[in-house]
C-alpha cells in the first residue's frame, strides 16, 4: 500500500493487466487521476471517454486514449459510481476566480511535478483529469453544480491497466491510499 498527501501529487507504473486501487480511507474524498501510455504518449481523455462510452460520467467500463484507444478500464467500484469527466484540473485561476488570494497549490501545477521521474514521459500540458469520487450533478436545464462527494470511508475503485501505463493520483484535500 501507498500513500499519497493531500494536494500533491504521485505517479505509479502499472504494467500491463495489473490494477491500481484508489482507496478513500476518509470518505469524501476526491482525486484528480491522469492515466498515460509511456509508449505512445496517449492520455486517458474524458472528450474521448465521453464520446465512446454515449456517457457524460465514468462507470465501470473502458477509459479511451486521445486517439480513441481503451487504455484502461473501470474493473470495480465501491463508491457509488460518482465520478466526474467534466470538470479540468485546479489551477492558480480557479483558485482566484473562487477569491483565493496568493499561491494554492492546484493539480494544474503539480501534474509535471508528478511526473519529474518519468523522463519518457512529458506531455506538455495538463489533460483533463478522470475527478475520481468527485460529485458534478447535472440539472434538468443542463447546468453543472458541484455537490459533497458520496463516497464512503474504504470505498475504492480498481483501474486495470490494458497496457504499459502511467497513473498520476493528487488527491485534493485528503490522503489516499494505493
């Protein structure tokens, strides 16, 4: 088992068939998850997902690549099935937009931070994450809101690599554990 701090950031091989478990050991906790190809430079991108899948939010199934690929997919999940592919990662602007004076740290800027040991691997910029627990409810008029998570303490999800892959975790408030 690993640990990963709040607003910060980790990066894991995971070879191919072998699964990673995202586990909340608090409960209502959230977790921006980048899933990437060292090979090919592909990123699970949730326009892709979305479009593949006919859903606007994941459940157990595949997550695509950028080139409409299934990198890896959803195996289990014990958390309600809440998650969101909406939303991008917390970056300096949000935080100012929400009135947050001064440096936050954001996901934005911890992605390259993340992957500082993967010298294969650099994408340039920070894709949409996989928000994993992260409550976006849609309304009837097609408005987003932002609700509490509903995932409970030791609920977990299992992302099974169907190849190579990277999985960059930064959990937003609260540890977690791999």
């Amino acid at each position: 088992m690993q640990t990963v701090q709040a607003r910060s950031g980790s990066s894991f091989r995971v070879p191919t068939a072998a699964s990673v478990k995202i586990t909340s050991p608090h409960g209502r906790q959230v977790a921006d998850t980048w899933v990437v190809s060292p090979k090919t430079q592909e990123w699970a991108s949730m326009g892709h997902t979305r479009a593949a899948t006919g859903r606007p939010f994941s459940k157990v199934g595949d997550l695509y690549s950028n080139s409409c690929r299934p990198l890896a997919e959803l195996s289990e999940d014990t958390s309600g099935g809440v998650h969101d592919t909406l939303v991008s990662a917390c970056d300096t602007s949000r935080y100012e937009m929400l009135g947050h004076v001064g440096h936050h740290d954001n996901c934005t800027e911890n992605f390259p931070t993340s992957l500082a040991d993967e010298a294969m691997v650099d994408l340039g910029f920070a894709p949409d994450p996989l928000n994993v627990f992260k409550n976006v409810p849609w309304t009837a008029g097609g408005d987003i809101g932002f609700a509490p998570p509903v995932n409970t303490p030791g609920c977990f999800i299992l992302l099974k690599a169907l190849e190579d892959l990277l999985v960059i975790i930064q959990p937003a408030q609260r540890t977690l554990f791999l």
